[in-house]
C-alpha cells in the first residue's frame, strides 16, 4: 500500500496544528500495520544463526549440535544447514541456515526446540549476534542439486539505497555465463529483509573440490557474457554494478566448509 502525504504550511492556530500531528501520527501508525501485515505466502526465506565455539570446547559443542539437528531440524520447514568459516576474520565460527522458510513457519512453536538447544547446547558456544533473515532470490539460482555442496564461498555485496537494480542485473547474467560453462555449477542468491543490512545481496557459490575440472571452452568469460547480452555489455554492468557498491566495505567474500550433521 503506497501512501503519499503532502505537508503544507500550518497557517492555523497552535491547537489546531497538535490535532493534525496527532491525526498524521495515527494514519502513519495505521499505514506501517497494513505494511508489516502483508505477506506474499509464495515467497521462501532462509534464517541464519551464527556461533562460535567457546574455548576447548569446539568437540562437544558439534556434538551437542549434532544431536539436536538430527532430532529437531530433518524436516521439510525445519531444515538446518551448518558450515564452518574458514577464511577472513570469523574465522572459525559456524553458520547455521535454517531453509525453505515460508511465513507460515515463522508462526510455528518451536519452543521445545529453542529449550532443547538452550539447555543442551548453548552451554558450549556463545552466539555471534542475533538472527538474519533474508529473501530467497529465485532469479539468482543456479543448479537443482537437492543438497548443498561441500564447500561455499560466500560473497556478500551491500549497495546504495535505490541501486539494486544495477547490482541483481550483473547477479543475474553473470549467473547465465556461469550456467552456459559449467553445468553443474550450483549457486543461490539472497536479499537481507530483517536483522541487518537491508541493502545487501548474499550469494553462495558452492563446488566440492578445489580443484574441480570445467568443460573446456574456446571462449573468454568476457566474450560469452558480451556474446549473451550485448556488445560491450560485460564492462558496462561491471562499472554500474561497481559504482553502485558502498565504497567502504561494499563486498566481502569468506570461504566455508560444511558440517555434516
């Protein structure tokens, strides 16, 4: 629901000009409701949590996690992902993803869950702050493996307010070129909606080998990307989709490794 007000001069008394604040205040309070109530069921979303293991105790923490997954997180609606972060400053820390959220599992009790883990597992690691959750980018998918690779390296792009545009657009063919070289590539791209950063993409590329072969192919990146969508149009994405990233911190990329639990 869009509404526009239009502010202009109060040219009436003191008193008048309170009851019309009061009123805008009101109709604003009523037009964020009807915004936050609104949900598109057909969207799907992820919830992240991250922790790290406190010291000498990285064992019977993943042991501890381990058991509760397999007991709570097996589940269509409450499936529970966990990698380990191997590169950059986190170093060590594990990221649990919590996929295939439709807003109908955010109603859900998990309160025998949340027990379970506080009492069983929260002993052994402190978290590393709080839940995200973020908005799965059907655009962005590369690959229709049912389970996640072994490894991801995991790139996280933070733009301008008002230049996501230029920043899904390079995602997207970026993704048709990765697609056209190698088939069994397997990437997944999100959008934060809750708990950080608003402006901010997340993309896991994901492989199970380092050293993994590629079908071999006569043809630059560059060429097969100008060959798709146009003359040119690989170096003219790349410098909007640059210009469109923060210039401070705008992206990051660390390398994780999964845990099977």
């Amino acid at each position: 629901m869009l509404i526009t007000f239009t502010f202009f001069k109060l040219v009436i008394n003191f008193k008048t000009s309170k009851m019309k604040i009061k009123i805008f205040m009101l109709v604003a309070l009523f037009a964020t409701t009807l915004s936050f109530s609104q949900r598109n069921t057909d969207y799907t979303y992820m919830t992240t949590f991250v922790y790290k293991a406190k010291d000498g105790m990285v064992e019977k923490f993943e042991k501890a996690a381990d058991k509760k997954t397999k007991m709570f997180n097996k589940e269509e609606g409450s499936i529970i992902f966990t990698y380990k972060v191997l590169t950059g400053s986190d170093a060590g820390v594990y990221e649990r993803y919590l996929v295939g959220q439709s807003p109908a599992h955010y109603d859900m009790d998990r309160s025998d869950e949340l027990e379970y883990w506080a009492k069983n597992v929260a002993p052994y690691a402190d978290p590393v702050g709080g839940q995200q959750r973020w908005e799965w980018q059907e655009w962005g998918t590369i690959g229709d493996q049912p389970e996640p690779p072994k490894f991801f390296n995991k790139t996280i792009l933070r733009y301008k307010p008002s230049m996501s545009a230029n920043v899904s657009r390079y995602i997207y063919r970026q993704g048709k070129v990765l697609e056209k070289r190698n088939p069994n590539a397997f990437r997944r791209v999100f959008e934060m909606v809750s708990g950080g950063d608003l402006n901010a993409f997340v993309i896991f590329s994901g492989f199970d080998k380092y050293d993994a072969e590629w079908p071999e192919t006569d043809a630059t990146w560059e060429e097969d990307y100008n060959e798709m969508f146009g003359w040119e149009q690989f170096s003219q994405d790349q410098k909007l989709m640059q210009k469109s990233l923060r210039d401070w911190n705008g992206a990051t990329r660390t390398t994780l490794e999964r845990i099977y639990f």
